[in-house]
C-alpha cells in the first residue's frame, strides 16, 4: 500500500471483531517498524506494556470507562515513557556501542555525553518539562505504531489513560515508567467511523509569521 493510502485508511477502529487473536510475530514485525521513530537525542523513551490476556484486558477496561472496544481487541497497549531514559546508563546503552563500533570517536562521545548530561539536568530541575519531552516523544512513536500495525493488516484506536495509580498497582509498573496513552489493536469490525472534519490546511499552518 502506498504511504497515502496507508495515512488515509488508518482510522480511530470503533470496534474490533471479537477473538481474532494476534502472534508474537505480528507484534515483533510491527514493533520492529516503530522502533526507526525519532525521539530527542536518540534516547528512545517509549516502553510498551502489551496485555492480551483476557482477564488482564477486562481490568483495563474497569479501569477505562468501560469502553467496549478494550474487551473485543486483540490487546490493549500501555505506551509509557521511560524516564530514566535520561540517566547516565540507558545513555551509555546507546552511545557505548556507537563509540565501540567506531561510529563515532571517543571525542564526539564525551561531547555527546556531555551535552545530553546538561540536557538531562534541565529537565530534572523542571518536572513539567520531562512530562512534555515523555509525551513529545511517546506521542511519535505511538503514531508510528499505529501506522506500522495498519501497513501489518491491524487497526487501533488511541486512548487517554485512566485511573493511572489502580493501572500501575495491578501490572507492577515501575514509577520511572509514565502512562501516556493507551492504543487497542486488532481486526476493526465492517462498520468504518467517516473521517472527522479537518480543518483546512490554511486554517493549522502558517509561514514566516502570524
Ligand atoms: C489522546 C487521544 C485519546 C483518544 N481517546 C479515545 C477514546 O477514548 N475512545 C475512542 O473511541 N477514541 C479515542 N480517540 C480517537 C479519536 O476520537 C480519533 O482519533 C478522532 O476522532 C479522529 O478520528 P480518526 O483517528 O479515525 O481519524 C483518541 C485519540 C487521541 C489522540
């Protein structure tokens, strides 16, 4: 499928057919597409908690308006941000076999290093900022999750999270992980919500000035 087509027929699915269930395979082969997203300084902040458990999904959705859709998808994704993304190890993690590999020097890697640290420290002086730099970069690797799962054959619904503290006590997670939205995956039934109004691009764009 062309990249126009494939924007194009990505909606928001408004239920899923009921037992259609997805293989590791499907997911790997999509996660393996999302993971070429951009993200600040290459950290790559996104963690996904996949449930596909019955019982687990059913949770969710108690915990989500009980919207309907969560008990007839394959799964029901927690895409959190990792904020210990900006910590010295996972910095290492990645710019070490950079350095190993000889893609960069050891000079580039200490300035590297270096400029991410101070990076690092502004956003830990300032709570709201790391909130932002999380949802900035989870909210693009999410879109290109949901594009990668429609070019597999699946279709998702993006949603808020709720009841964040009951959703961390029952799935363990960790309180450097941050909840910020919710994708369900699976086969979308017949019935294709039309596109919602877009506002013309003239009314959302600008050039040079307002
Ligand atoms: C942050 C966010 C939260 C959303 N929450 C829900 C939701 O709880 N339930 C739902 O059916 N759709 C939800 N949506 C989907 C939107 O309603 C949908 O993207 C919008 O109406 C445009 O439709 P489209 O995605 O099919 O183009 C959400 C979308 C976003 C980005």
């Amino acid at each position: 499928m062309s990249f126009d087509n494939l924007v194009k027929v990505r909606h928001s699915t408004v239920n899923f057919i009921e037992d259609e269930k997805m293989t590791e395979e499907d997911f790997k082969n999509i996660f393996e597409l999302t993971k070429t997203a951009p993200s600040a300084f290459n950290l790559q902040f996104a963690e996904y908690l996949v449930i596909t458990d019955k019982e687990k999904k059913e949770r969710v959705k108690e915990l989500s308006h009980n919207q309907y859709k969560i008990h007839t998808a394959s799964a029901v994704i927690l895409v959190m941000g990792n904020k210990n993304s900006i910590e010295l190890p996972e910095i290492e993690k990645i710019y070490g076999p950079m350095k190993l590999l000889k893609m960069i020097d050891e000079l580039e890697y200490e300035m590297t290093i270096e400029t991410i640290k101070q990076y690092s420290e502004r956003l830990k002086e300032n709570p709201n900022e790391l909130d932002m730099e999380l949802a900035r970069n989870v909210g693009l690797h999410a879109m290109l999750f949901m594009l990668s799962a429609k070019h597999f054959g699946f279709d998702t619904c993006p949603m808020h999270v709720h009841n964040v503290e009951e959703l961390r006590n029952e799935f363990s997670i960790p309180a450097h992980l941050e909840p910020i939205m919710m994708i369900t995956i699976g086969k979308s039934v017949d019935k294709v919500r039309s596109r919602g109004y877009r506002k013309p691009v003239g009314e959302f764009v600008n050039f040079n000035r307002y």
